[in-house]
C-alpha cells in the first residue's frame, strides 16, 4: 500500500517484488492507504444492492412473502451486508452510515408492503428493528462490552485522559456511566458437591397434567429431605421497571423481600434472588441445602462452566469458599401449583412495594439492556 502519494516504489522481499495497492481486503473490512472508509462502505453499498434486488423479487405486490418472512429475508441478506465491519467505523461521521441506511428503509418498506410515503421510524417500528445508526452504536457497545470485561489494558486506555480515537472510544464516552457499572469480576470456582438440574421430567411439562406434576415434585421434595437437605424457593417479579425478589423457607416458614429498582430483567433478578438464599443458607452454616427456582435461565446460567456474569461468578465463589457439604440448584415448573414455589412467587411480587432496596452493578446484558431497550 501507499498514501495519497502517486509515487511509485520497488520493494523486494526474498526476492519477490512486493504489489503495490491503494486498497486491501482484510478480514472483510477493506483499509485504504489514506485511512478513509469510503472504498469500504462503497463496497458494502454495492453488496447490499445486489441484494436489495433480490427482495424486490421475492416481495411483489400481486404476490410474494408474508412480512414476517420477508424480514427474516431482509436481515439475513441486506442487513447482515450492510453491518459489515460497521463497528470499526462507528465514530465516523454520520453520512457514512446514512449512505447505507437508504437500502435499509428502501428494503424494508418492501418488506412490509408499505407505501412510498410511509414514515421511516414507523418502518423501524413494524419491524422490531433498532434504525441503522442506533443500531450501528449498540452493536458497538455490545462488541466493546465483550472486550471490557476481559482486556484491562482497553478498560486503562478508555477511562484515560487522552484515549485512543476510535469507535470503542467514541462509544464508551457516550454510554461511560453505564460501562463503568459493569461488574468484571466475572472468574470464579466450581465447588465439587456443587449440582444443578435443568429438569426431571421425561416428557415437556405441558404434557402432564397440575395434579401429576405436583406429585412428581412432592415425591422430589420428600427425596430432599430424607437427604437431611434444607430447602428454600426463590421468585423474581418485574413490574414497572422495579423487580421484587424474595426467598422463602417453608422449614420455618418465614420469608426474605427485597427489591431492585431500575429497568432490570426478571432472570438478573432471579439470580439476585439466588444469591441472597445462598448468602443466607452460608450464614445459617447450613452444610446441605437445595434451592428451588422456576427460572430455567437462571439455572442454565449457574450450570455453564465460564460466565460472562458477576453475579453467577459471585454465587460460585460463594459456595466454593463455604463449608458446605451438598448444595444443589433445582428448577421447577411455574404456576402448577407445587406449593413452595406458589409462596415464593406471591413474597417476590409483593416485594415490589418493600422498602428494603438491594443496590447492585450491572451484568454486559443489562447495561446494553438499558441503553437500547
């Protein structure tokens, strides 16, 4: 490669003349010798046109796909082209995205059968679809949350005085509040005696009837407790932007509440829930326990061998530094009427008005969450 300079150069290498270019493809994203993206984004253009055009085909007006296909068409064959390498250039001025986010709208009026006229935020809105330059910012700060939490040179670098212009930059300076909440401590043990059950029925639980499923899980219960298990259920409710959590301990039947305040999910509040059982079952220096939950996203999380989650990463640790003997994870079927669970679930929706207020960081999906919900 060479700059603007119309200078031509010889070099050799083992002998080899070395080409010399003004553009060069690497890993998709062309890099030109004067450093601008325009050669990239009219490369983009030219890709996403071609398929634009296909579209066009598949989505005439006397006949063609249903707009629930159509999309699924658009995302797989224009905008899959359009957001190539987007992230690498999202501190661009604008009028580079803006060259691409014609075919976008063009594309999905198609889509829905729209008429020329229609508003382009109301395309974006008929199609779930974040608009292009909000979505080019998330996709940014979904790939530079990835990296915050495992690169501590990056995190030194953005939180500097004078960082490194670039799209990480300019995107970490944007949502800086929300990328500085984000928990990293996400390394943790796996104590041995440790478990978690996904699920114990053979068939999908629509297949058996409340009555059956009750029983099933009575039967599981009386297993637990002839082990000498100390048992506790635990519930997440999300309303109004403010999640209710609480455990309950049907040994003595008492019950925590607590409450999360801020647009969090139901599953970063079930794992919350979790930790405060544990937190508590550790307090108790209660050596053989097992937590009941209906969140089957919670137990997937807390089954995986690496975690991305300082919450999952907190609990693990917890129980890899506790005296426990047997501890065990546990789903259950909601709203069937298994009892513990059914109490659980009445304590985490009343905790919405509980005053007692859990203050926590955030988890790489709920910051992005917050800013592109």
């Amino acid at each position: 490669m060479n700059s603007t300079s119309k200078k031509v150069f010889s070099l050799r290498l083992d002998g080899a003349e070395v080409q010399q270019v003004r553009n060069i493809k690497w890993l998709g994203r062309t890099i030109s010798s004067n450093a601008s993206i325009s050669p990239h984004v009219d490369r983009v253009k030219s890709a996403a046109s071609s398929s634009r055009n296909l579209i066009k085909i598949l989505t005439t007006i006397k006949g063609g796909l249903e707009p629930r296909v159509a999309i699924n068409f658009y995302k797989a064959f224009v905008r899959s082209k359009v957001e190539f390498a987007n992230t690498t250039y999202a501190n661009a001025p604008r009028g580079f995205n803006k060259r691409l986010q014609g075919i976008s709208n063009d594309t999905l009026r198609r889509c829905l059968g729209l008429p020329p006229s229609s508003p382009i935020h109301a395309r974006y809105a008929l199609a779930g679809e974040l608009p292009p330059l909000k979505r080019a910012e998330w996709l940014t700060a979904k790939e530079l949350g990835k990296q915050w939490i495992v690169n501590e040179e990056l995190r030194k670098d953005l939180v500097s005085e004078y960082p490194v212009k670039s799209s990480y930059s300019f995107v970490y300076s944007k949502f800086k509040n929300i990328f500085n909440k984000i928990n990293v401590n996400v390394s943790f043990c796996r104590h041995a005696n440790f478990s978690v059950e996904f699920s114990s029925l053979v068939k999908s639980k629509r297949e058996f009837s409340k009555e059956q499923l009750t029983s099933i899980f009575r039967c599981k219960f009386d297993e637990f407790a002839k082990e000498g298990c100390y048992m506790l259920a635990t519930d997440a409710s999300v309303v109004n932007d403010v999640a209710g959590i609480a455990f309950y301990d049907p040994q003595e039947k008492m019950y925590k509440m607590f409450k999360l305040e801020g647009n969090f999910s139901s599953t970063f509040g079930e794992l919350v829930a979790i930790r405060q059982a544990v937190c508590f079952l550790i307090k108790q220096n209660i050596d053989k326990w097992v937590i009941i939950t209906d969140s089957l996203a919670a137990v997937q999380l807390l089954g995986r061998r690496v975690s991305t989650n300082f919450i999952v990463a907190s609990i693990h640790n917890m129980i890899a530094n506790s005296n426990c003997i047997s501890a065990k994870l546990v789903w259950v079927p909601s709203h069937v009427g298994i009892g513990v669970n059914e109490r659980a679930d009445e304590y985490a929706k009343a905790a919405v008005s509980e005053r007692l207020t859990i203050n926590v960081d955030l988890t790489l999906g709920e910051a992005l969450c917050k800013n592109f919900k």
